[in-house]
C-alpha cells in the first residue's frame, strides 16, 4: 500500500479538512487521518456558523478558495445578517445549520477533491529526522511518511471531560482522547499547557413548550457565505429564547461543591467570553436571569442545544434546574452538558505560516493553538494547508496582514501575544475594521489566493466582473442628475432634507438611511441601469446584487474608509522594518527585563510585531530602534 | 559610528561650555566609580560611598595635582542614569575642565554623545518618554516658571493626568465594543448621554492640556509684550527705563522673524518679551516712523500692550480715538491693555482716565515718567499682576511641541466623533474617531491595545451565551 505522501494531516475537524483540501487542491499529494472519517467536521459544540467577527472570517476562507462557507450554505436550516443596523464593517453573516447534513457535506468534498486519500486511524508519533518531521506512526503500527505534517486534532489530545464529580478520558462526549504526540512534543522542548472549554445540556425538542419560548426566526431574504453560486434556503427553521431565574440560579448553586470547576480539579483556564453558567452566576451575582437560546440541531432530528447553559454541574442538577426554566417543565435530556480540559500548544512557538519554530515542517492549526470556535480553525487550516505546500515546493510563504483580513489579526495575535484563554475573534481585536468587511472579503483576497493557484479561475473572473459593476454603478450614480421634484416626496417620508434643486444621485446615496434600491423607484433611469444587461454577469448569478451593496457603501462610508486606510499605511511602515531572528535581546540591557525576556520568546519577525508584544513598551519599541540604528 | 547600544561609561562636561565658577563632569556607568577613583584622591582617607560628596585632589597621570574638587557618588539604580553615577565638582576654568574630562577618558570612559546621560535614564526606566522630553525643557529652562514647568512635568503630574484621560477613553470604547461584538447578547447598552458626556468631559481635559501649551510656550520663549505708541512719545526711553531696571538679567535671543532682536526682562521670575524692539532702539523716535499696520501687527503677536501716551498732548477724547484705532482690528479679547501716562513730570494734575475703554479688553493706567524713572515699578507690578492672574501654578503644562501636535490631532478626533454622536451614525463608526482619539493620546504615554478594551469589556460586563 501507499506510504508516501507530500503532506499528512493529522486530525479530521474543522482546520484539518480545510488544511487538507488546500494543499491538496494546489497540487500536493495529500493524506487525511481521522480517528473516524465517519464524523469529519463534527460541530461539537453549538450547531451554527459565523457571527460577528466569525462570520466575516468565513467569508475569508471563502474568498480564498476554501469550504467552510461551502459546506455551511448547503447544510443551513437558518440564516441571519447580524447587525444590520448597524455600519457595514458589523454586518456578520450567520447561519444555523443542521450538523449531520455540515458532516455529511463535508466528507463529500473530501472525497470529490483529487489528489486527497483519506483513512481512519491514530497518530501516536511523529516520525523525526535532522530536526525536521518525516511522517507519523498511527496506533495499528502503520509507518507513513512525507514532507510535512499537518496537526489539527482539536481537543483530543489528552482531552478529559468532566461532569460533576464523574470525569474520564476523551476528545469528545462518546469518543477516545489521542496520547502520545504531546508527549513525544513535550520531550523535544515544546511547551504544552491545558485550556477548558464547556458545552451545553442537548434536549429533546419534543419535550419542549415552545408556546413559551420567544421565536427567533431567520431573515426575511436569507443570504448566505459563499461567494460562489451556492443556494439560498426557500424555507428556514426558527430559534428560541428562554431565560434563567432566580430560582434556577438556587438549584444551581446547590452544586456548586460538585463542580470541578470550582474544586479546582480543572487546572485548564475557560474562555471568558463564553462562560459556564456556573461562571455567570459567581461572576456576576447580581444579575436575576440570563438569556438562553434554544437551537435546533437539523433538519429531521429532534435534538435541540440549549446555548448558554454550558456547565460542568452534576447531571442531577443540571436536570434539576432545568426543569425551573419556563417551558422545560418536562424537558428530556440527550446529553448532559460537560467541560474538557485539552492540551495544547503556546502559538507563539509558531511562525506566520504556523510552522513549528523547533521542528521544521511540522505545522499546528486549529484549537492545538488555544482557539476557540471551528471558523478560527478553519481558518487556521487553510492558511496551514498552504503554507505546507508552498514550502516543499519551494515556493513563498503565504501570509496576510492585520489590515488584509481577520485571519492576519487571528494568526497575528496568536504569534506574538500567545493566548492564556481560549482565543475567539472579535471585531474589535482588529484595528482597522471599517477595511475588514464581509462583502469585500473577496477583494481583499480571492486576486491573492489566484495568484498562488488556490482560487479557481472561476472565483476571479466573478471578482473581476463584481469589480467592474462596482465602478460602473458609482460612474453612473455619480454622473445620473434627479430632479428634486422627483424624490422629494420620498425624502419628506423618510424624514430627511428635501432637495432644493436637482442633484446627483450619489448625493443621496451618501445619506445614511437611503439604498440605491429606494431611489430606483424614483429614478427611471437608475432602474433601467439596474435591470440592463449591462450589468448583468454572463452565466453569473448574484454578481449584479453585491456590485449594489459594494457601490452603496463605498459612497456611503468613503470617508471613514479613507480614513482608515490612511492610518493601516502609517501603521504598517513598522510591519515593513524587518527584525533579524537571531537578536540576542538578553545583550539589549536597556530594553526593560520583561521586554528582554518576551522578545527572546517570540522572536517577532518586525518591529510591528515587537510593538504588540505585551509587555513591551513603546519606550522599549524606541529605545530597539535606537539600539538597531533604525 | 558610535551608536547608543552599548554599556561604556560615559563621561561630559554637564555645565554649559564655557567659564563659570564651578563646573560638573559626570561619569556614568559600571566603572564610573573605578574609573573617577584612579584619579581622584579623597582627603582624610575619606570613602566614596552612595550619595555622599567627598572633598579632594583631583590628580593627573603623573601624579600632579588638577584641582580639588567635590565628588558625590550614586549608586545604581538610585541615580540619575539608573547606573553608578559619579560627579566632579571642579574649578570654572575651561583648561580644569578640559584636562579633568581628558584624564577620565585616559582612564577608560569615553566621551558622552548628546544627549545620552538622558537616553540611559530613558533606557533604564527612570523617565518615560514625556519624561525625558521635560528634561530637555529643564535644560534649557531660563526662568523659575519654566524650571516649575518643566519640573512638575519631569515629575509624571502631567504623565499621570494623560494616563487618567487614556483611562476614560478606554472606558468610552469598551461601551462601544460591548455594543458591537456582543450584540446578540443580553447586555445592557450604555445609553448615549452618558457616552456624550463622557466625550465632553474629556474633549475639555484635553482642550485645558492643549491651551496650557500656549502658556507654557509663553514661559519658555517670555510672554509678549508689545510697546506702542504716536512718535515721541517716549517708547524708547520707556524701554530702556525698564530693561535698566532690570540689567542684570537682560539677554538678547533671537526673535521669530531672522532679523528681529527682541528684548527681554525678567519679573519675580517671568519673562517678558518685548516683540521688535529693532525701532525703538533707535537714537530718536522721529527715525521710527511706522505706520499703523506695523503696529496693529505688534499688537496681535502680543499677549499684553503697553500703549505709550504724551500727558502733555493728551486728552481723554484724543485718548479714546486712538485706543479705538488701535483696538479695532483685535479679534483675540484675552490680551491686556495697559495706558503708559508719560512724562508725568511735566503735568500738575494726573488725568482722572477711569470712563475709557478699549474694546471689551481688560485695562489699566500707569501713570510715569520714563525719563525720571518714575513709577516704573509700577508697569513691573502690573505685568506680574497679569500673569499671576492667569493661574499658572497647579495646571500641568504641555510644553512639548510633539504633544501640543498630538493634543491638537486628538482634538480633531474629538470633534468628529461628536459629530458622528449627532448625526446619529452606527456605533463602529463612531468607535474610530474614538480609536484615533485614543491613537493620537497614546503617541504621548502609549497605546491602547485591543487587548485592554476586551480585559475592561470582560471585567465589567456578563457576556457570553
């Protein structure tokens, strides 16, 4: 049998599908090694896409020719516009998707892409030579070698759950943690450390009163991720909203000398901002209700995850209080909520392109980084799946900036700040967000990934045609004069200004409560430009629609952007002024010790980077410059 | 090139060049000590321990005495450098100075480069950035105002306060954020008077910090003064009479404009300005025959006028014309307005002038005569009474021209933020007039990571499904 690959990805989830449908697409020879190839992609924890920040970072992947957006499309039973009222940098795509139909959908990618095998088994080594990793030994006693490898196993290794006083090993409820490649790591001077995180109590919805519950019902046009022509849902399953109560909170409490948590027998740090409801209640004891969200699971189960209810309580409390939440009097349990404690590796023991500093070729993506949340890790494996395949070909490395994408600020944040919880996007750990939108991500980034073979032609050609309505839609709105008489009546019921005399259109665009779509009712002329074949892509369907949106917020937002832009430049002068990797910072006696010491660590690769280093000053940052004859 | 990075003991005349009565050579460095003890010879078996000054011989390499000198030892971290610090009290004399500072280099010192006395203290953590730029300030301060100045500012006051303000604006964007990442979330939004108030608040911190740069600019370079008046009237016997009073400590520094020299004299430790004296130091004011514009430009550059008038040829009426040609061009109505009554002794009775204005400016009469000294203290008291009234003890005091700019740019920012809270435009718009706020207020003390907007985010608020 085959024992020879270019690239071997270890781990089937969210990073590692990504990882190796990248390095396989661009031509390498390519193994996926899954536990069990049966659930590839599993949503383990709650059964949506995107959001805010998250959302924007799926289009990213889209944009740059991954199927994370793909597969999220055409499993979704819900899809919302977060945000929408407020500017276009906020607008987050979110879908709630059905996680057998996401895993089935996936596998099916895998299986349809060339140049990738896959198989069920265990890695337990890596192969290692002259410093360098040559291949991975699987638990039936298989040797199988090749270039680099790919590690993205989530929380298995070493994963231990826990539920009350009951824990065990494993990387999921119901499936075997992975040992040895910690281990193996640890002895070669890696630093591994543990991080929690929880997942909620899954229901029958059947036992549900959801004439209770407040609905949540998906958007009247739901959109979708992907820039390519994937469908739209006709038809769209709603969410709940419950809430806790003082008397839940009495119940809970009861458990509180149960909770591992609490005991300290979980020694790994949890994520702030997705706290147990244990950690709500003792953090923030004055609040008498927390808001919960009931999300069905698919389409034809009846299993429901009841969001915000992560806990790591005793099972019997968890049901006690539950049964206190209105409309959970009768509530059947599936699966308990648990906690799991993981290993995983300091990033900054990564580069930019997440290959190890110690041992070359090998690459870390997804949650092993200390991340949270399968957009970040999918994300994580598709610029890992690249960068792999660049290397061994011989080619550039391929990395984005913080102003490029939330996936630069992602992979930017990790190397240099390290985390000490789990990392999740958010839109404001980005400077320039304005820049960052989820309709440009193809903008920023399908020419990028095209230019390195990753993005079909097919995506650029649809880019190149978005591009050029774009224009034409601003040319014309910017030259298309209507008279005052015309719209008036209009502007009076929108309660804003009345034209005094006849205008360009653009003007009006420039208003921040009106679309281009409401001033084709008024303008003859803008609806006929609209509906021309001008601007209509041949055999492209959606094309026209986004050049609309496109044109509507760079008129709209033209001076925030500007501005924006203005500032990433200043900025980015210090990301182009290069820092040798062997500076001996400990000689640098005037950099304070902290600074000394962390810039030892992270060696970054610019003074940009350097100067986010926390702990480094910008007194620090001056005084490396002045050291450096910068 | 020697550059900055490296651990050499330093050496430098720390004195203004030149011969005075005493001079200081400063060592600094891990030898310093070692390096001063080879030449330096206590008197009565004397120790040079922490902080002490010890009197003694200074000799040269063949064993001959320099001079005898103070020297005072600190040892690191306490001093000045953050590393043992030595300094040499010696005898004014450039050649003392030159052989003390050429024996310390034959010892193993080398010579200071400019500035590099403070980059160590920088460096090693004894000033921040502002810090070490007051430093420059207290070098070069010529007066006791502009010493307190810069002295207070030396002392972090005016750190510390930019850092409160960072505090709020942090405070004002983590509000914000909240509302943008988390909402989906049940959070209770801040509702948007207290975000404007909180802007107002700090737009008035800022404006207060960015106005005291004009006052602290007016201490370094000495408030303006400007002398006016018809020909003949006695300015320039005026001026003289005053800068006599005051001889001692009358210098001669370059005015704004390259052929201007400007006078100025020092009140109870304040510099006044006298702005283009060039005229008035002609022999005779029929020579000064400057018109009206010249002098309306005197007036503006001004902050106080000294209005010269001809007791003999004036009148209440003629008096009022003049100041209301005068004044009629002023937009600034901060500026003072003082009527010099000259030749005093050469009128029986003193005018009663108390109805006259000068367009809404604050005003007062002297009465003197420039000629007999008379009543010239009083111009001296009035100036310092001007002053004096403008509160200038306890305001920190913005002096540097860079923190002026990055005030002034905060400022913008300020302004189009609440713009953006009027016009009523999404929150993560507003959000980056408030990163630029807090941007441009960082060049002063240091940033504002995103990092510690989400730490304030998750310290105060309950998020998180």
């Amino acid at each position: 049998m085959n024992n020879t690959y270019d690239i071997i990805v270890v781990g089937g989830g969210h990073a590692g599908c990504e990882a190796a449908c990248a390095a396989a697409n661009l031509g390498a020879k390519t193994l996926l090694i899954s536990m069990s190839m049966d659930s590839v992609a599993q949503m383990s924890c709650n059964p949506a896409i995107g959001g805010v920040a998250k959302g924007q970072i799926v289009r990213e992947i889209d944009a740059l020719g991954g199927y994370t957006g793909i597969v999220a499309d055409r499993s979704m039973i819900q899809f919302r516009m977060l945000n929408c009222s407020k500017g276009p940098a906020m607008w987050s795509p979110r879908s709630q998707n059905d996680r057998m139909l996401f895993s089935a959908t996936w596998l099916s990618v895998i299986e349809n892409t060339k140049n990738l095998d896959f198989i069920s088994d265990n890695v337990i080594e890596l192969i290692i030579k002259d410093g360098s990793v040559r291949g991975v030994k699987t638990e039936i006693g298989k040797s199988i070698y090749s270039k680099a490898v790919i590690l993205a196993c989530g929380t298995f290794l070493n994963g231990k759950i826990f539920i009350g006083e009951v824990s065990f090993a494993g990387g999921r409820i119901g499936e075997k943690n992975s040992k040895g490649i910690s281990e193996q790591l640890l002895s070669l001077g890696f630093e591994v450390s543990r991080l929690k995180t929880g997942t909620p109590v899954r229901i029958d919805g059947r036992s549900i009163n959801y004439s209770l519950l407040t609905e949540q019902p998906g958007d009247e046009h739901p959109g979708k991720f992907s820039y390519t022509d994937t469908p739209t849902l006709r038809q769209q399953k709603s969410c709940y909203m419950a809430y806790t109560s003082e008397e839940v909170h009495d119940i809970l409490r009861k458990g509180f000398d149960k909770s591992p948590m609490f005991q300290g027998r979980i020694k790994g740090i949890g994520p702030r901002y997705c706290p147990s409801i244990e950690d709500k209640l003792n953090r923030f004891a004055g609040k008498n209700r927390h808001q919960l969200f009931v999300e069905p699971e698919g389409w034809n189960t009846v299993e429901v995850y009841l969001n915000g209810f992560s806990s790591s309580l005793p099972e019997e409390i968890q049901y006690e209080a539950i049964h206190k939440i209105v409309g959970f009097e009768n509530a059947k349990f599936i699966k308990p909520g648990y906690a799991i404690e993981y290993d995983y590796f300091s990033p900054i023991q990564i580069q930019r392109t997440l290959e190890s500093k110690l041992l070359s070729n090998l690459y870390i993506a997804g949650q092993l980084n200390g991340t949270t949340g399968y957009e970040e890790a999918a994300a994580q494996g598709i610029i890992a799946g690249i960068n792999a395949y660049q290397k061994i070909y011989d080619k550039e490395a391929f990395t984005l900036s913080r102003s490029e994408a939330y996936i630069g600020v992602l992979i930017d944040d990790l190397i240099t700040k390290g985390v000490d919880e789990p990392y999740r996007m958010f839109t404001s750990r980005a400077e320039h967000r304005i820049l960052l939108r989820q309709d440009n991500a193809d903008e920023r980034l399908t020419g990028k990934s095209y230019s390195i073979g990753l993005a079909k032609e097919n995506r650029y050609i649809r880019l190149m045609k978005k591009l050029e309505n774009t224009q034409k839609t601003i040319n014309f709105l910017e030259s298309q004069p209507i008279k005052a008489n015309d719209i008036n009546g209009f502007l009076g019921e929108i309660e804003t200004g009345l034209l005094t005399e006849t205008t360009k259109l653009s003007r009006l665009v420039n208003r921040p409560n009106i679309a281009i779509r409401d001033l084709a009712k008024y303008s003859t002329a803008l609806e006929t430009f609209i509906n021309n074949d001008c601007l209509k892509a041949e055999n492209i369907q959606i094309v026209d629609e986004e050049a609309l949106e496109e044109a509507e917020i760079i008129i709209k937002y033209q001076g925030y952007i500007s501005k924006e832009t203005t500032l990433a430049s200043k900025l980015a002068t210090f990301d182009d002024i290069p820092l040798k990797k062997d500076l001996d910072y400990f000689s640098m006696t005037n950099l304070s010790y902290e600074a000394r010491e962390k810039l030892n660590k992270i060696k970054p690769t610019s003074v940009g980077q350097a100067s986010r280093i926390s702990g480094v000053s910008p007194a620090d940052i001056a005084a490396l410059m002045i050291l450096l004859g910068i | 090139m020697i550059s900055y990075c490296n651990n050499d003991t330093i050496c430098a005349i720390s004195t203004p060049p030149g011969c005075g009565a005493i001079a200081v050579i400063r060592l600094s460095g891990s030898e310093a000590r070692d390096i001063a003890l080879k030449s330096f010879i206590p008197k009565a078996n004397k120790t040079l321990s922490h902080s002490t000054c010890v009197y003694g011989s200074f000799l040269d390499n063949n064993g001959e005495m320099v001079d005898e000198t103070v020297t005072a030892y600190f040892q690191a971290p306490h001093s000045y450098t953050g590393e043992d610090l030595v300094e040499i009290s010696c005898h004014g004399s450039v050649y003392i100075q030159k052989t003390i500072l050429e024996i310390l280099v034959s010892n193993g010192a080398r010579l200071a480069l400019p500035g590099e006395f403070t980059f160590r203290a920088y460096r090693n953590g004894k000033l921040d950035l502002a810090q070490s730029e007051a430093v420059a300030d207290l070098i070069s301060s010529e007066n006791k105002q502009a010493h307190d100045v810069a002295v207070r500012h030396l002392k972090g006051t005016y750190s510390s306060f930019i850092k409160e303000l960072r505090d709020k604006l942090l405070h004002l964007l983590s509000l914000l954020e909240l509302e943008l990442d988390f909402s989906e979330e049940d959070v209770a939004f801040a509702d948007r008077t207290e975000l404007i108030n909180l802007l107002e608040t700090i737009e008035k911190e800022v404006t207060a910090l960015a106005k005291s740069f004009e006052l602290g600019n007016a201490l370094k370079t000495g408030i303006p003064v400007a002398i006016i008046g018809k020909p003949n009237v006695g300015k320039s016997t005026l001026l003289n009479a005053l800068l006599k009073e005051d001889r001692a400590i009358v210098s001669d520094i370059p005015g704004t404009t390259r052929d201007v020299i400007e006078d100025v004299i020092n009140i109870n430790g304040y510099p006044f300005r006298f702005i283009d004296t060039a005229g008035l130091h002609a022999t005779q004011d029929v020579i000064e025959s400057i018109g009206i514009e010249k002098t309306i430009e005197r007036i503006n550059k001004a902050d106080i006028v000294l209005h010269v008038v001809d007791l003999t040829q004036t009148d209440i009426k003629s008096l009022q014309s003049e100041i209301d040609e005068f004044t009629g061009h002023i937009t600034d109505d901060t500026k003072k307005w003082i009527i010099v009554g000259n030749k005093e002794d050469k009128i029986d009775s003193v005018p009663e002038w108390g109805s006259i204005t000068a367009n809404g400016l604050p005003i007062d009469t002297v009465i003197i005569s420039a000629k007999q000294k008379l009543n010239i203290n009083q111009i001296n008291e009035t100036l310092y009474q001007y002053v004096e009234s403008k509160g200038v003890t306890g305001v920190p005091t913005v002096t540097g021209v860079r923190h002026y700019e990055a005030l002034i740019r905060a400022l913008e920012s300020i302004a189009s933020a609440k713009k953006a809270f009027a016009d009523n435009v999404p929150a993560d718009l507003l959000a980056i007039d408030i990163r630029q706020t807090a941007f441009n207020l960082g060049s002063i003390v240091g940033d504002i990571s995103t990092e510690d907007v989400l730490s304030s985010i998750f310290s105060k608020f309950c998020i998180g499904k």
